[in-house]
C-alpha cells in the first residue's frame, strides 16, 4: 500500500502539480530560489562639465591721495661746468671791505665767454655810455678808441624784455627791493621773503637779496622805467633770458660798473628777438 502511495506522489511531483495537492508528510518542502547578489558596477570617470572661469574677486587696494605737484619757482637751463681760466680766479674773487660778504664766483658754472674782458667795439656812442645787447647777453661800458669793456649779463625772458634809450637816475650800494604788484600777483610766493620797510613792503638789502651789491636806476622821459642793471647771488644764469626784464651781472662785475658809471650816464639797449 505504502509502495502505492509513494508512486502516485511521484506522479503527481512530476506532472508539475502543485505540492500544496500533495500530503504534507509525503511532499517534498519547498525550494527557494537562491538569487545571487548583484556587485556594484565599477565607477566610470564622468568628466566634469565646465563652464566659464570663474574670476576670484580681490578686495580693491586702499585708495592714497594723489601728492599735489607744485610749478617750481623757477626753471634754469641745466647747469654746465666750464674749464676754469686761472688769469680770472683774482678778478671774481672775494671783494673786500664790503657790508655783507661776497663770495668767489664759482667760475665752473660761468662760460668763459661772458666774464669781463676789453674787446674791439667801435661806436657812435661817447665814452661812458652803457649798450645792452640782449641777443647776445653782452653789456658794452663804450672806452672810445673803438674799445668797449665787455660784461656777460643774464636779461629778461621772453615778453619780459625791454628796449631804448634811458639814463642811469640813481645807483646804490646794496639796495632794498620793492618788487611791483605785478610780479607778486605773478609769483605770490614772493611774499614770504617781504617786509616792511621804509619805503613800503620789499625785501631789505643784504646777500639774499634779488639786486645783489649793486643797482642802477634806469630812467626816461623823466619816469621810472622800472628796468634795474644789478647784481646777482645766480651766477649760473649769466648769459640766460630768466629775469623779469631787469639786467643782471656778477656781484664782482656789477661793483666794477657801479665803480666807473656817474649819475646821468646814457644807456642804450638794443632790440631783441628775446623781447
């Protein structure tokens, strides 16, 4: 009977019934189906998408005021040094006896050409008489004979010049300064240098005086012309157009004129392309 039995379970099992038809104590158990596990697939390399750079932004660098350039006073040619002539180191020396000192002429910043000297010049004009070449930068005191003392002289800069004929009114010895309105208007920094004195606001006479030792007063028509043949403290701009039209010399050279012209004495200056 057992044998019977056993056939039909079999039957049944391989005619794919259901083991549920079957005995439970004859039926096989259930299979569950053995899934295996799935390995992760290896990572794949995904380039990264650009896309514009991006620009780092940088906190702006402080801000420091603009330092505030200032015209200078005065604009002089780059100074040259000349060859010193030994025969003229006695004559630009240091002048004795004067109420303020006067110093050597560093005779490295003159060129040669413009130190005093006697020089052909024949003339119309008397001895005595005083002829400003400005084109030239040359002051002639005429000696008659056809002879002429020569002076190097620094004149007016252009539109500051002046030409004609006019009388030497007045000289002195280490004079004030009294500077027109027009020029202070022009250079306010003058100012700080003036004061009062006797005669109103100007710059008292001495060795930082713009007149140096010696001035002489040019005069026409019975005025003032305000034109000045002076000193100067600069010997580099002899033989420059740097003034406000007055005529400059060398202390030494300006005490020489000073010493050989009388009241009265003619001056003629020449026209110029300078003026």
């Amino acid at each position: 009977m057992y044998k019977s039995v056993l056939v039909v379970c079999f039957t049944l099992m391989s005619s794919a019934v259901s083991a549920q038809d079957c005995f439970l104590f004859l039926c096989p158990p259930r299979m569950e189906p053995q899934v295996q596990p799935l390995e992760p697939p290896e990572p794949r390399y995904m380039p990264r998408p650009y896309g514009p750079p991006v620009v780092r932004q940088y906190p702006a660098e402080p801000q420091y005021p603009v330092e505030r350039q200032y015209p200078p006073e005065r604009q002089y040619p780059a100074q040259r040094q000349y060859p010193v002539d030994r025969q003229y180191a006695a004559l630009y020396g240091p002048v004795a006896g004067e109420p303020f000192p006067v110093p050597a002429v560093q005779l490295s910043q003159v060129n040669p050409n413009y130190l005093r000297r006697v020089v052909s010049y024949p003339s119309n004009e008397p001895p005595g008489t005083i002829i400003v070449d400005p084109q030239n930068h040359y002051l002639y005191l005429v000696q008659g004979g056809g002879q002429a003392i020569r002076y190097g002289v620094g004149v007016g800069r252009q539109g500051f010049g002046w030409s004609g004929t006019a009388n030497v009114r007045d000289k002195q010895a280490w004079p004030d300064w009294y500077p027109p309105k027009e020029m202070i208007q022009r250079q306010p920094e003058l100012r700080r240098q003036l004061s009062q004195l006797r005669s109103g606001i100007g710059v008292a006479g001495g060795p930082g005086n713009p007149l140096g030792a010696r001035a002489l007063y040019l005069w026409a028509n019975g005025k003032d012309t305000l034109y000045r043949i002076h000193g100067t403290n600069e010997p580099h701009t002899i033989g420059q157009s740097v003034s406000s039209g007055c005529i400059r010399m060398l202390n030494q050279d300006v005490i020489d004129l000073y010493q050989r012209t009388p009241l009265g004495a003619k001056v003629v200056v020449l026209q110029s392309r300078v003026s």
